[in-house]
C-alpha cells in the first residue's frame, strides 16, 4: 500500500496501542512538511530561497496531496510572503488532521472518542493495520542501522526526521548516538534535485524557529 511522507511520519509519532501522538507539537510541523516535500518530489511545486512556487497543479493520484496541493497553490497566488515557513505556520494543525482522516479512510489507524472525567473530549488513532509501520521501520532500519542505500523519498523522510531531531520517533529502542551520525550523513548526500533539498532545508529552519520561539516563550512565563 501507498502512503505519504505525511502519513510515514504520522504513524512513527502514534503509540501503536493508546492512538496517542509522541513529540506531538513537533511532529506536526514535519507532517505539514512532509506534504511539501512529497509535492517536491512530484514535481508539482519547486521552494526556491525559501519561497513556494507551485509549478503543475495536475492530480498526483492521491487525494491527500491533491487537497494539500490545492490549497497551497490558491494560497501562494494570493500572498507575498509565500515562504515554507509562513505555509507550515499557517496549516500545521490542519495538516495534521488531513493526514489522520486519510490513515483511517486506508484502514491503517481507527478513530477512537473518549471524554475525560465525562467533560473534555479526547480523540485517539490505535493502529488498525500494522503491516504499514513494520515495513517502514524494516526499510529506515536497512537504510540507517545496516547502510542500505536511500531511494529519494526514504532520504528525504530521513532528512525531515533528522532536522527535527526526532531520531526516537523512527528508532525508539536505539540511543540515538547510534543512528544521528548515520541520518546525518543522508541528510547532507547529494541525493535529490535543490529543489527538494531546499525544502527540507526550510522545513528544519522552520521547526527550528519555532521551537525556540516556544521555549523562550515558555522561559518568560516562568520568570514571570
């Protein structure tokens, strides 16, 4: 079966039997990133010093993309300041949600609603099908722990993840000494037009951003 980046990524960051999201905050900006990045990789939009350019509006054949492209297309017409960064701000959270909906329309994950204490609604995705996650673990554990070569889409997940620093999400069991220098390396490697590369290049100095902005925020408020 077919998935995403988006949905790769998603999947890595849901515990398998709780449905609850690990690293959640920060998942959600590589989820939006990951759209960008398949839409690069299809050849439907080019990132050039940051700023989105959408270059072929055609279906790529799977609705997720197809709505994100959509979107992205009308909004970067719209806007001056069409960067990666201003998208991943904009759309995160919808993302997010974009990329749940269509795990459970696959039949990957199942939607589960609960209520707190009978008052606050919790929503939750326990993995229905879990051939998906196992064989994209097989495949990052051949590529990072036993130095099989990277396809562009496997790098590029590889690349997102890294910038994140969310080597645990992919490699729980490992510490993380073990994978970084590895992902490191496939992060940097000549494997893909600059284009994609400056994709995730934006999509890192946008977690980046944000993180600390969140943490500065975070610090002020304790002080205070």
């Amino acid at each position: 079966m077919h998935v995403t980046l988006a949905e790769e990524i998603m999947l890595l960051s849901l515990d398998d039997e709780s449905g609850q999201a690990k690293d959640r905050w920060t998942a959600g900006w590589i989820v939006a990133g990951g759209l960008l990045l398949e839409l690069a990789l299809a050849e439907r939009l080019q990132v050039n010093d940051g700023r989105v350019d959408v270059t072929n509006t055609s279906s790529t054949g799977d609705a997720l993309l197809d709505g994100r492209l959509e979107m992205v297309a009308a909004w970067a017409g719209s806007t001056k300041s069409a960067t990666v960064a201003a998208w991943l701000r904009k759309d995160q959270v919808k993302s997010v949600q974009a990329t749940l909906d269509s795990l459970c329309a696959r039949g990957i994950v199942v939607e589960e609603r609960h209520r707190v204490l009978g008052l606050f609604p919790v929503r939750r995705f326990p993995e229905a099908d879990g051939t998906v996650e196992r064989e994209l673990r097989d495949r990052l554990t051949r590529v990072v722990v036993e130095d099989a070569e990277p396809d562009a889409r496997t790098a590029g997940l590889i690349g997102l993840l890294h910038g994140a620093r969310l080597h645990r999400l992919a490699f729980p069991g490992r510490p993380r000494k073990e994978v970084e220098p590895r992902m490191a390396a496939i992060a940097k490697g000549q494997w893909a037009a600059d284009s994609v590369r400056e994709t995730i290049t934006a999509t890192q100095a946008a977690v980046i951003a944000a993180t600390s902005a969140a943490t500065a925020a975070a610090a002020a408020a304790a002080v205070s």
